[in-house]
C-alpha cells in the first residue's frame, strides 16, 4: 500500500481535490483519507507541521500496512536548481538542525548509531530535478545557512528528513517530491506567503508523474 504524507490540510487537498476518495477517518487524532488516484489506492495522512509530526505519521503508515511512503508538499529553495515554482525529486535527506558534533565529532545531521547524516530516498533517471532535502523544526530565516551549505541542501523543509529516518528503521522507501515556495532566507516569510499558491499548483500539475514514478520505483 502506498501512503502519503503530507503537512499541512493545503498541501493534502492538492491530492483529495484530484483522487476519487473512498473514506475519511480520525486516527489516533491524525485525519486520513483512503482513496485512489490514476488507478493507484493510497492512504492519505495529515501529519501536522514539524519532525515529530512526521516521524509518527511515518510509523503509523508503517502500522497501518503500507510498504512505501511518498512525502509530497511545499518548501524553501536554496540553490539554483530549486527556483520557486519548480518541482525537485529528493534523493536524500538530513536532519540540519540534529547536532552530535560535540559528543561524537561527526558532521551536523548524524545521527548517534549512524556514521551519514543523510537517508536515502528512492529517486531514479527521470525529468525531475534532483535535490537534497534538509529538515529542521523551524521556518528558514537564513541563519542556518553555513549547516544548509555543508549538507550540500538544495531544499529546506520541516518533515521530509524525519520521515526518511522513521522509515529506515523501518526498511520502508520513501518518495519525496517538493514544490518550491520561497527562497530560504531573509525573506523566505513573505516569498511564502506571495508564492504558496503558485508552489501549490506546480505541485497539482506532477502528481500523475509523480505517481508514475511511485508506482515504477
């Protein structure tokens, strides 16, 4: 079964205004939906914005029988590749604001029983641009921009690095495709505000492809 995660009700009614929804339902206080899009069935779960939110949305996907998770939503470009409105495939993700340096003296991101700060996610030849996702629990105001460039992060988001770490543990893949809504910086509030729509839309007109690439992954 493929799952879908998304963050914010915004970003989830990109998919339920598009698929033939079969049933809505509370739980464990998360609204999901099951339904079928382009003759996929997937579960939809609103996860609620942060790590935390994801990571426990991943698992109970994972409870719940699904064997592939996709991550869908908008973030915060921070290189060329990722303008705004354009769509970028995540080939791996790091927690940027997760720091054991300290302690074990490896780089920002890694994990303690890890020796990488980045999980994977399934990505393949396609026409997507690719990226590399960094996740942190808090909106982009440019201040972590040394972390984001030593990750080498094309995109910044609140979820999508959580996700990917629940679902290692649990050997479950994961998508991750994100529409770019702003600039991550300075600025990046009002970009969003101006351009959440527009990242919203971009993300509508590739949910076939990226369905495709789900269900040829």
């Amino acid at each position: 079964m493929t799952a879908v995660i998304a963050a914010m009700q915004k970003e989830a009614d990109v998919l339920l205004s598009a698929a033939e929804i079969k049933e809505e339902k509370t739980i464990y206080g998360r609204r999901a939906w099951r339904g079928s899009f382009a003759g996929t069935p997937f579960l939809l779960v609103l996860s609620g914005i942060g790590k935390s939110n994801a990571a426990s949305a991943a698992m109970l996907c994972i409870a719940l029988g699904a064997d592939r998770l996709l991550n869908i939503g908008v973030a915060g470009g921070l290189t060329p590749k990722a303008p705004v409105g354009s769509v970028l495939q995540m080939e791996r993700a790091a927690e940027s604001d997760f720091d054991l340096s300290k302690i074990n003296g490896t780089p920002v991101g890694t994990p303690n029983e890890r020796d990488t700060p980045y999980f994977p996610l399934k990505s393949r030849k396609n026409a997507f641009v690719k990226g590399t996702l960094a996740s942190a629990d808090s909106f982009s105001d440019g201040s972590d921009a040394a972390v984001l460039a030593a990750l080498g992060a094309d995109v910044r988001d609140m979820e999508g690095a959580a996700i990917a770490h629940a679902a290692c543990a649990a050997d479950v893949p994961v998508w991750a495709f994100k529409a770019i809504s702003d600039n991550a910086g300075q600025e990046s509030i009002r970009e969003y505000s101006e351009n959440l729509q527009i990242a919203l839309a971009a993300l509508g007109e590739k949910l076939p492809d990226i369905f495709a690439e789900v269900n040829n992954g």
